[in-house]
C-alpha cells in the first residue's frame, strides 16, 4: 500500500469501493496511528508521502576490559552493539570509563558501523581520555555524538570499538544509544 | 476514539454515517495533526499499539556552584524536571562542571528518576572526573536511555558524590529529559 493524494470531489460523482479503497483505506494505513506499534516508537519521512516507525536502541555493559592495540578493536566482550532499521542516517551517542596505564597515552572508545553499510571507527567521532595522572589509576567517563549519513538503509549494526595510542587502556561503563532516522 | 483498521469498501455496498464517524473522523482523529496539543516543538510517539501520545523535551539548568564532601550520591539542588509523561522510556542528557579540591580525587555526578518506576543514580551511567591537580574543573556530558518504566509522571534529577577524601564542587549543572 502507499499514500495516494487525495482526490478532489466533484459534485454528483460516484465513490466507488475502488477509489474508496485506494484513496481513504489505503491512504489511512500510511498514516502514524497505522504504524504505531512500538512503544516509544517515532515517526521518520522515508521518502515522498512514506513513514516509518523506529525506535531508540540501546545497550549498557558495565564490565571493565583492557586492551594495548593501537588500531580500533572488539574487546573480549565485544561491544556494546545494536542493530537496527536506518534511513540513510542515524545519530548515535556513545560513553565509557577510561583508564590509562600512562598519563603521556590516550584511549579512545568509538564506533563502527556493519550491515547493509560500513563504515570503520574513528577518532572523528571518539570519546578520548588523555593525560590524566595515574596514580592510583584514575578512571574519567566520557561522552560523544555522531550523525552517520550516507548509510544504506536497511539493517545497521552499531558497534563500540576500542584503541590506544601506548600503554594499557581499560574500558567499562560502556554505553551506546542510537537514534535511527 | 480509538484507531480502527480502515475497512475494505465493498462494490455495490452502502457506506453509512456509522463507517464514515469510525473509519474516517475517529481515524483522523487518532493522526498527529488530530491530536495536536495546542503548541509548537512538541513530538509524537507510540505509547499504545495504533496510539500517539505527543511529548516535548524539558530542561533545567542552574550555574551556581556547590559542593559536597560525602561519598553516596545525593541532592544538592539539583537541577532537576518534573512531572515528567513517560509511556515505557525516557533519555537523559546531562552535564556539570565538575573539580575536587584535593589532587587526584574524584568528582562524579549521576541521574536519578523518582515515579511509578523508581531508579537510583548508579555509576554506569555516571560521569566522572579524576586524576586533576587540586581544583582544575571539567564540564562533562552523560547520557542515559532509562528503558522499561511503568507509565505515569516522573521527577529526573542529578545528584552527586565525592571519592578520595577533598571536597568536590559542581557548577553549570544542566539536565534535558526526551520522554517517550
């Protein structure tokens, strides 16, 4: 089914069943109340007179991991990761406690995308924790946001990915939340 | 009213002021612009299987500082949002300037919803400064998606705590709240 603009009624005419089908029932099934059907879903323009519900998807892991690679990496409990139905873009925020063996290194946590796109993790869109002191070994939790465009729609994964630059990083409390559009 | 699945019109057949008030008006009154609260900046999302509710995002922001030095996360003025229309979900954005008054200790701040579901501010969600000379501040952002709520009205706000035995102190506190 799809949306069909309505028509115009002249005085006098017949509503046959067809036009009552395509242009009221069919027109209907194209509007939110038809589509609603997750709770907490919103509504997206998917193309010319097409909607679509999606949903917010997120996920939390509080395990601490470490890693010493210097290139983005699963740690051995990858993620976290969720996959959901995109347009062409998507917004996804991502957060994470790090903690450096060395104040002179950094680690970043950041984000790829799989599925019916991909795109690699970067430190274009990484939350970074550098210089810190560590005595003690300090632990800061941060926070970033990217709007990925140029996806293919479809079923995307999103992935949290891990590097260093030196050192040993730890990272927990790691969370990510997507927005697809 | 409630959404009903339009019916499939039938040659021949009559189509009566009942079908028209339930298919077509009580239809239309289940879209968007049908419940349009009455105000801008408003969204829509699905709080029932064929329902919209509409919500708005809500803030609170206060940049005067203050300071604690006990270590369980608590009020201090919060900001917080109130009377908040949650059907299953709620995300929430937050940042703080945050310092400790000693070297190398900790400042942490959190989130905390009061309502049908209750939720106590946890690390996982916290933000977090540590390993700073003796009161250089940061101002950090955190986030949460707080899935699986009871609907009804919610209370969101920060609270915070200190690690390491100075005193921290927090400043341009802000919290934004998207209801779902």
């Amino acid at each position: 089914m799809t949306w069909t603009t309505p028509f115009t009624a002249i005085s006098g005419d017949t509503v046959t069943a067809a036009v009552f089908n395509a242009q009221v029932r069919d027109t209907m099934l194209e509007m939110e109340p038809a589509k609603a059907q997750n709770l907490g879903g919103y509504f997206v323009a998917t193309g010319s007179k097409g909607l679509a519900e999606r949903q917010f998807k997120s996920y939390l892991i509080n395990r601490g991991e470490s890693t010493t690679s210097t290139s983005y990496t699963d740690l051995t409990v990858k993620g976290p990761g969720v996959t959901v139905t995109t347009g062409t873009s998507a917004i996804v925020f991502l957060a994470c406690r790090i903690e450096m063996s060395t104040s002179t290194n950094l680690g970043a946590a950041s984000v790829t995308v799989s599925g019916a796109s991909s795109v690699s993790a970067s430190d274009d869109w990484a939350c970074v924790l550098e210089g810190v002191d560590t005595a003690s070994l300090h632990q800061n939790r941060r926070m970033s946001v990217h709007r990925f465009t140029g996806l293919t729609a479809g079923s995307n994964g999103f992935t949290m990915q891990y590097r260093v630059d030196g050192g040993t990083g730890n990272f927990q409390n790691r969370e990510i939340l997507v927005m697809p559009l | 009213m409630a959404w009903s699945a339009p019916m499939t019109a039938i040659a021949l057949s009559t189509f009566s002021a009942a079908e028209y008030n339930r298919y077509i008006r009580d239809n239309l009154l289940e879209t968007a612009p049908g419940r349009w609260p009455g105000a801008a900046s408003y969204y829509y999302t699905t709080y029932k299987t064929n329902g919209l509710a509409y919500r708005t995002m809500q803030e609170s922001f206060i940049a005067t500082t203050t300071s604690t030095t006990l270590h369980t996360y608590q009020d201090l003025t919060g900001p917080s949002v109130t009377s908040i229309p949650v059907g299953s979900a709620m995300i929430v954005f937050y940042a703080v300037r945050m310092s400790n008054s000693l070297l190398d200790c900790q400042a942490r701040a959190s989130v905390a919803l009061t309502g049908p579901t209750n939720v106590s501010s946890r690390d996982d969600w916290g933000i977090v400064v540590d390993g700073r000379s003796a009161t250089q501040s940061e101002r950090v952002g955190g986030f949460h998606h707080f899935k699986g709520l009871k609907a009804g009205n919610y209370t969101a706000k920060i609270q915070y705590y200190e690690l390491g035995g100075g005193t921290a102190s927090f400043s341009d506190r802000q919290i934004v709240v998207m209801p779902l």
